[in-house]
C-alpha cells in the first residue's frame, strides 16, 4: 500500500499542482484547504506525512503542529510557506516538524523531502515495534532481557532488522534462535511477506536440492510434477535455514552461489529465477569446529554470516532467568485461568542456581509443568522437577507420556537406521510432524 499525503493549503491551484506531482510518484494524495477539513477527514486513521501550510484561513501552522504530533505522534509534517524565516524554520523544528520548505518549491527538493519523512517515520515505527514486541515476549512492560548479553543482542536486532543483510544465528539448543530470527523479520522491510522456515537436518539428503530450489517434472525418480521450492515460497519474505552445518557440503556450495548470483535454476530446468528474499542461518554448532570438520564450508559463513548473532546459553546469563520465569508464568497461569502470584523463596533460589542444560525452552517446560501442577498461590520447589546440583540431575523435562513417545522415536530412529521418513511411516505421522517431535525432544539424530 502506497503512502498517504495530505495537503493542507488554502491556494486550490497549490493543492492542485501537488496532488498531481506527488500522485505521479504513486503517494495517495488527499488535499485541504483548511485544518478543521483535515481534522475531520482522518477521524479513524492518519496520513503518513502532511505537508502544512503556515498560513491557513482557520489556524496559524506554528500553533496547529504541536497539536497535530499530539494527535498523530507518527505522522511526519513538512511546513510549506512563502514567507520562510530562518526563525519560522527554527521554532517549526521545534515544535516536532520533520522539514521546511519554501514557495515556490522545486519538485526535486519537495520529493526528497517527502521521501526521507517516510523513511524516518518507518524507521520509528520500526523502533517501537522492537520495543512492543519485547514488551510482548515479557508479558509486560518491562524488557525481558536483563543480562549486558542479550541486551546486546537487541540492539544488534534493532540495527540490523530493517537492512536485507543476510545473519548467522548461533547458539545451543533452547537458546531461543528461532524467536529472535522472528523478531527480525517482523522488524524488517519485508515483514509483511511470507517467513518460511526450515530445519535442514530434517530434510532427506537426496531431495534438499529439490526442497530448496524446486524441481521440474521427471528431474528425478518419483518426481511426477513441477515442484516449487522454498526459495519461491519464501519470495519478498524471508527464509530461515536452521541447522544449517547439517545441510550435505555439496548442497551448502549451491547455496553460495545462489546468494553470490541473487538467482537459482530448480532441479532439471532450464529457467533461472531471482532468488528475492532475505536469508537468516541457525546452528547450535561451534562454527569453527564446524569448518575445521568439514561440516560446515568456509566460503559460505563468510558469505551467510556477514553479521553473526550469538545467543549465550541461560546459564551465563543467569540475570534473565527471573524474568523469563515470570513472562512464562504469566502466559500459562492465565492460559489455565489460574492466579498464581509468583515463586517461593525456595523456588526462586532453585531456578537461579540451576544451569539449565536445555536453556529458555526447558525453562518454559518447566514453568508449564509447575503452573499445572501447584496446589497454591505460589510455585514451590517441589514443584520444579530439577534439583541439585544441576549437573547430576536428569536432563529430561518432559512428562511421562511425552517421555514414553520420546523413546518410542529413538527406538525406531535405531530401527530404520535413521531413516526419517520410513519411521514417520511406522508411527502413522507425517515426515514434517517427526522432525518437529525430535526437535521438541531434543532428540540427537
């Protein structure tokens, strides 16, 4: 959708000439020859930029801005005048106005200056969907991330979100990868097209290439329609490789030249596509033993990590292990319609001397298991199913049924000698429904 201008002049013929102007450069144009007009005409929603004349039959522009920015906090205003003073200039800064231009205006100037207030208002806008969606995870207002790390791990985000650089995410298992690669599409220019996400360990070897990049009818055994990869879904969007070090190294060069060239051919065509979407890479692996065993080519980290994300592990970041306990509790206390006001003394000091092998997301589970199983206003101890010391306790932090299906997986995966796809069939479940299980489960392929 087209940015929204409204001009707000009381000379027709100068509304005239800018509607037709800036339509040409494909702005929705509303024009107005005074405020109480403009005021009424965007009752349930606001323009994008206005361009406000100082002198209008009803209000003076000085005092109408402050006005304006407390009603419309987003909204960029450009002061159009015939009478430019650099004092006029001055008190319009402000009073919150973005620029000043003077009449008569060249068309050069006024479209940059149009151009830049769009581009500041998406970059604030963006700003505060960081700060919104912290707030979010957090259940509330204050930011989860109390730890130096992560708070830089943030700021990071922020500035590297709204480019369309490729990021490299690091981290153990649990450490939370796929939520911040949520955040910076969703932070990015291309949040409202598609997220395609996918766990490179999960797909077959044999069929990766086809997965990726597509395949035409007959390229390979069983192959009985032109298949669309997920470089095509992802178009105008963004796609996650996860895993990425568990991608076949020959597969892995492929892929470096699709973001060296920006375009790919599917599996036995002929026809190359541009590949247009914004690439974000995971691994839990240690990036250097990775390259030094040969699982992961050096060519292609240096290309997909031209900015590295590294998520520490919970236990070096023990700061964050009280709030993420309470966003947690908050979320599932109010999903079983319970008040639980919070944890023990007993339960907090056992949460924070825990070193919490499986990270955020055993720390999730945790909470989950104990908010359904308190009998009080509070979470005690007895409610968490870890001890100490930590490095003695069972790492399993599932419930007796999930642990029952856990190894009814690990059993067959042994069976079928790995086979993915043959044990999905076993179970009666689908591939993709198995690698979301062993994902779940923590489960070592």
């Amino acid at each position: 959708m087209s940015s929204r201008i409204a001009v707000v002049d009381d000379e027709s013929a100068i509304c005239s000439l800018l509607k037709a102007f800036l339509t040409k450069a494909n702005y929705q144009v509303s024009t107005f020859g005074d405020a109480a007009s403009l005021d009424s005409a965007f009752e349930t929603s606001q323009p994008d930029v206005i361009l406000l004349d100082l002198k209008l039959p009803d209000a003076d522009g000085l005092e109408l801005l402050p006005q304006l920015k407390r009603k419309w906090p987003q909204t960029e205003v450009i002061i159009l005048t015939g009478h430019a003073t650099l004092d006029a200039a001055v008190s319009a800064t402000k009073l919150g106005a973005y620029d000043f231009q003077k009449k008569p205006f060249e068309h050069k100037s006024l479209l940059l200056s149009v151009e830049r207030a769009i581009e500041h208002k998406q970059l604030t806008e963006q700003a505060s969907s960081l700060r919104q969606a912290l707030s979010t995870m957090s259940g509330g207002s204050s930011a989860i991330f109390q730890s130096a790390a992560m708070k830089g791990v943030v700021r990071t985000v922020e500035r590297v979100a709204p480019s369309d650089v490729s990021i490299l995410i690091t981290g153990e298992s649990g450490t939370g990868k796929e939520v911040i690669a949520d955040l910076i599409h969703a932070l990015s220019a291309r949040a409202k097209g598609p997220f395609i996400k996918i766990n490179c360990a999960a797909l077959p070897r044999e069929l990766i290439e086809s997965e990726l990049f597509g395949s035409m009818k007959g390229a390979y055994t069983g192959a009985q329609s032109d298949r669309e990869g997920l470089f095509r879904q992802a178009e105008d969007g963004t796609l996650l490789l996860d895993e990425l070090a568990e991608m076949p190294v020959d597969t892995q060069s492929k892929l470096l030249r699709v973001l060296q060239d920006k375009e790919y051919r599917p599996v036995g065509g002929r026809t190359v596509f541009k590949a247009d979407c914004r690439v974000i890479a995971a691994t839990n692996l240690d990036v250097d033993l990775a390259i030094k065993e040969g699982k992961l080519r050096q060519d292609l980290y240096y290309r997909i990590g031209t900015i590295s994300i590294c998520l520490p592990p919970l236990r070096e970041r023990r700061e964050d292990i009280l709030p993420l306990a309470n966003s947690f509790l908050r979320r599932y206390a109010a999903q079983a319609g319970l008040t639980i006001t919070g944890y023990s003394p007993a339960a907090t000091e056992l949460l924070q001397k825990y070193d919490w092998p499986g990270n955020v997301r055993q720390l999730q589970n945790q909470v989950q298991r104990a908010v359904l199983v308190t009998e009080s206003k509070t979470v005690e101890a007895g409610d968490l199913s870890i001890g100490e010391p930590a490095a003695e306790q069972d790492q399993s932090d599932f419930t007796l049924l999930e642990e029952m299906e856990r190894n009814t997986i690990i059993q067959l995966l042994k069976e079928t000698g790995g086979n993915k796809l043959e044990a999905a069939k076993r179970l009666g479940i689908g591939r993709q429904t198995l690698y979301n299980k062993i994902k779940a489960y923590d489960i070592d392929t």
